[in-house]
C-alpha cells in the first residue's frame, strides 16, 4: 500500500445474504486491498452491502466476470447481485475505515490484531500485521484452519515452509511458536510470486520482532530444500500443479488449504496418485484444509 496515493476506490455491491461470501471471494481474486460488509441489523432475508477497497477502478466487465464465476462456484447466479456502484474516496478516509470496522481474530492460541491495537495482559500470542490486504490477515477461513491445524500438531524444533505466504502469518505464529518453547531457530521460509506481498510480509515480521523468516518473491521449486512442515495456503488450481512438489518437499506434515469444500474430492484424488489416503479433512464454513502426515 501506497501511503502516498491521495485516493482509492470503492466498489459497493449489493447482494443477496446468503451469496455474501462468494462476493468477498471475488474480490479477493481481483486483489482487493480489503473487504467490509454491512451486516449491522440485517435478517437473514435481506440484501448486504459488500464493499472492497482497490488501488484503482477495476474494469467493469472484468469484475461481472469473476463475480460471475464466484458465485457459480457458491452456486449462485449473477442475479445474487442487485447493484454494483463505485465511489472516489480519499486516503484518510481509507485508513479510518479499516479502524472502524477492524476486530481481533483469536484460534486456541493466537490473537491476530492490527498493529495499533491496544492489548493488555493478553493470555493468547499476539501476531500484530498490517492490514493491507484481505487473504493472510486471520480472519479468513483458510487462514484460520491453518492457524489452529499450526497450534494443534506443529513442533518448534521442525523446519517449515509457507507456499503462498501472502501477508506472513503463518510463518510468524510459527517463529513465535519456536520463540515461546526457546528453541534454537529452525530455519522458517516464506515465499509468494507476489512482490507486493512479500514486501507487507517483511513489514508484519518487522513489527512482531520476527525478522528471522526469511521471505522471497518466487514459489517452491525443484532446487528448494525440503522441509519438516509445508503449508500451501493457495487454491486448488493452484495447489494441483505443485502437488509433486509439495509432496516431495515435505518430509512429515504437508498443509493445504484454500480449497473449497465442493473441492475435496478433487484434492483426495490427486493425492492419491502419490500413494497418500485418508487425508484428515478440516471444514471453516465453505472451506477446507487437507493435513497429511508422515
């Protein structure tokens, strides 16, 4: 995020409840730098207000588009979306707004906080980031189920990798899981094919005083080491194609998760092609992690 940049853009839509987060799915794949949704005295009957901040106006045949295939994916039609309307807004406005609507997000273990967030005497780990973007933060679902599988089975003297790191967190609560038990650092990666995402990585391990993950632009290769834990907190069309990878990288624990759970069957298949079954499923509303271990 550009602190510099005078203005951004919103783009309101109204939708039918139940499609909410199909919406919110769409403009996380357009890259979205966050999401609202007005939920404030609403029933289950009526329409919501989805609103998403952008560096720029997205192209309108492009949002119908992938609003379009989010909303098949729910299993909705475009007819779930009764207006769409886009407004100028200025910086400081941007920034009250995520203030305003912002609230911590807790798993067993972790609180995820934004980093001006006041805590006291707070009982849980705290991971302070900078909200800049909607995926990575702790309050998606994928983000979630890989926080509490993290907290469940992770050990603080294994190695880990996070495919698809986006904002950091999960590499961070693990740093701050091998601080808490004082183990000797085991080494800690994160990589993402986007620049913008590593460079808020490198700024959220900064501010939790984790600056020693190391974070890259790029993805897992075949010149990569291997690792005790890999997590992959990608989408399944994504994770697919790096299953050979991922599998043959992960020497124990292999965490996927971004998938959705009309999906499971397509992910348990593939699996299968390495001799891997009966993954252990785990579901946050449409959403799912896949955990092998071995």
């Amino acid at each position: 995020m550009n602190d510099k940049q005078k203005n951004w853009f919103s783009v309101e839509i109204e939708v039918e409840n139940a499609a909410e987060e199909a919406v919110e799915f769409a403009l996380n794949e357009l890259d979205s730098l966050g999401n609202e949704v007005d939920q404030l005295g609403k029933k289950q009957t009526e329409n919501l207000t989805v609103k998403g901040y952008f560096n720029e106006r997205i192209n309108d045949t492009i949002l119908r588009t992938k609003l379009g295939e989010s909303l098949q994916i729910y299993g909705f039609s475009i007819e779930a979306v009764k207006k769409i309307e886009w407004n100028e807004i200025e910086n400081q406005d941007w920034l009250a707004e995520w203030k305003k609507h912002w609230r911590p997000t807790e798993t067993g273990k972790f609180i995820i906080v934004p980093n001006w967030w006041e805590i006291e005497n707070a009982e849980k780990i705290v991971i302070r980031i900078e909200p800049s973007m909607a995926f990575g933060t702790g309050t998606h679902e994928t983000t979630r189920l890989c926080l509490k599988t993290i907290e469940k089975i992770y050990k603080p003297e294994e190695t880990f990798f996070d495919v698809g790191t986006g904002t950091g967190i999960l590499a961070i609560a693990v740093s701050k899981l091998q601080t808490l038990n004082k183990q000797t650092q085991h080494s800690i990666s994160g990589c993402d094919t986007d620049f913008d995402s590593i460079t808020i990585a490198k700024e959220n391990a900064e501010i939790n005083e984790t600056e020693d993950v190391e974070f890259y632009v790029g993805s897992i290769a075949e010149d990569s080491p291997e690792f005790d834990f890999v997590c992959a907190n990608l989408t399944a069309d994504v994770i697919v194609p790096l299953l050979p990878l991922l599998v043959e990288k992960s020497k124990h624990i292999l965490l996927l998760s971004g998938i959705l759970k009309e999906q499971e069957n397509l992910i348990v298949e593939e699996l299968k092609k390495f001799e891997i079954e009966n993954p252990k499923i785990e579901t946050d509303g449409e959403w799912i992690s896949v955990l092998i271990e071995r």
